[in-house]
C-alpha cells in the first residue's frame, strides 16, 4: 500500500510536468497578447495627438511634432522617425512644399505612423519574425484649424516649442 501512494504521488509530478509547459505557455502568450495591444492603442494616441498638434502649430513646425509626441508615449523602441505629419488639400492630395506659399490651400493634416513593431520574449519567437510583430500603419486625418497663425493680419504665429 505504501509503495502504491508513492507511485501515484510520481504519477502527480509527471503529470504536472506535461501541463505545466502549456499552462506557462498560455500565460506567456496572454501577456505578452496584452503588451502587444496595448502598443497598438499607444501608436494609434500617437498618430492622434500629432494631428492634433498640427493642426494648431505652425506648419514650418512640423519636424517638431514627432518629438514632442513620443516624448509623452511609453513605448520602447517608438521615435519621432516613426511619425511623419503632412498636410493635405481639399482633394486629399498631399502638399509637399512651400506651405507658406500654400497655405491657403491647406484643409486637412494627416499624422502617420509606421515603421514600429514590437519583440516579444524569446519563448514566443513562433509568432511572427523571431518573436517581432510589425504593427500595421495607423493614421488620424483632421481639418485644419489655425495651424498657428493667430490673426489673419499679424505675423503673430503659434510656433511650437522645439525638443532637444
């Protein structure tokens, strides 16, 4: 009888043995699920909060609207490289230069953001390159509000501060 209880508590280690890894796994893939999702809604508050910031800077500024943004996101491996602001006409065509000349014709600004992924842990690495999952390009559109000119009859402008 003693020797049968020992058996059964071995059989109750083995059996523990063979789950367990999956039951880790499981674990492992939810969090790491979780950080994944909430890079993405991260990436989406950036795209959306550089829109906005454009449309009330002046668009000689919109260099600086990257940096100021991913200074307030807490992602790792997120740069200002991985947002790029542009401003559109009433069409939806993209503005590419001389926006003082073009000013007038400036209607909407768009904010978007490629080029990020994020690495899951190692023990994931069946999940996309090596355990790296690009995100998918997000972007936000707004109209154009002031885009940092105070007054229509002042040099006064809006200028958004510069990051360092």
């Amino acid at each position: 009888m003693k020797r049968l209880k020992g058996c059964i508590k071995g059989l109750a280690i083995v059996e523990f043995t063979l789950v367990s890894w999956l039951i880790f796994l499981l674990i492992f893939l939810i969090l790491a699920f979780g950080a994944y999702i909430f890079s993405l809604q991260m990436v989406s508050e950036a795209t959306r909060k550089a829109a906005r910031l454009a449309t009330v800077c002046y668009v000689l500024d919109r260099d600086n609207i990257g940096a100021m943004v991913v200074d307030e996101i807490p992602l790792v491996g997120f740069s200002g490289a991985n947002l790029e602001v542009a401003y559109l006409d009433a069409s939806g065509g993209e503005i590419a230069s001389d926006f003082e000349d073009n000013f007038d014709d400036i209607k909407f600004v768009r904010a978007r953001a490629t080029g990020y992924g994020i690495q899951l842990i190692s023990n994931l690495s069946f999940l996309g390159n090596n355990g790296f999952l690009a995100a998918p390009a997000f972007e936000t559109i707004l109209p154009a509000e002031s885009l940092g000119v105070v007054r229509a009859d002042s040099d006064i402008k809006n200028r958004c501060p510069e990051v360092i």
